[in-house]
C-alpha cells in the first residue's frame, strides 16, 4: 500500500517523483513561474487533482492540473499548456512528467461550477491548491 503524504498547508502537497525520478513537485513549481511571467495572469487559484493530490499516486500516474487564468487574448481550443505561448523548454517538461493540465478563464470556470461539472467539482473536493494569484 502507497503511504498517503498530505500536507494541509498551501503549496506543501508531496507529489512525487515521476516515471524517470523527475521530481514533479519542482516541475510544477518551474511551470507556474512561467506562467507568472506569461502574457496571461493566474486569476484564481490552481489545483492538483486525482492520485498526486490524494496521495496514492504510481510513479507513472499523471499529474492532474486546473489552472484559472484571465487575459487570453485569443480563446483556447484545447486547453492546453502550449497555447499559452509559454518558452517550449517549459511545455516539454510538461510533457515528460505527464502533465494533465486544464486551463479556464475565471468565468469559464464559474460557469462549469453552476452546470456541476466534475472537473471543477473535482477541484473543489478533492484538490490541492497549489498557487494562489496575488
């Protein structure tokens, strides 16, 4: 059995190392510097969802991310990391440690929680935050 590793302060969430021994937690952590520095802001909080945030993550589990950004200046089709115009060292990291991520504008985001949707029910329950703006 996996030993869950929580930890209830913001941004002390142990989330592992990945299939190759990358550490995924200083991974996130370069990828939301990044995104600080992007030409979007974080507009509202960040979440790690599903076996990193619960702890019971494989070293090939994926890493699931909600992120709430403001100041697209085109929409997203894909939600994907890679339209956020962010440098490609950084959307490869990504990649490598299996990053799942899901980008939505706040509003989007208001309006998935009004429709029930499980990601952002998802995030509300049972996610970790891992950045808040400001």
């Amino acid at each position: 059995m996996v030993e869950v590793q929580r930890h209830h302060r913001l941004g002390e969430v142990y989330l592992g190392v990945g299939e190759f021994g990358e550490d995924i937690g200083a991974v996130l952590a370069e990828i939301i510097e990044a995104l600080l520095k992007g030409p979007c802001r974080l507009s509202g909080p960040s979440w790690y969802l599903g076996s990193r945030a619960r702890g019971d993550w494989k070293p090939w589990s994926d890493t699931d991310v909600v992120i709430i950004v403001d100041g697209l200046d085109k929409p997203l089709r894909w939600r994907a990391l890679w339209e956020l115009d962010l440098p490609e060292e950084v959307v490869n990291k990504a990649h490598d440690i299996g990053l799942e991520v899901r980008i939505f504008t706040s509003e989007e985001f208001e309006e998935m929680l009004r429709s029930f949707s499980l990601t952002a029910l998802d995030a509300l329950e049972e996610g970790v935050i891992s950045h808040r703006p400001g």
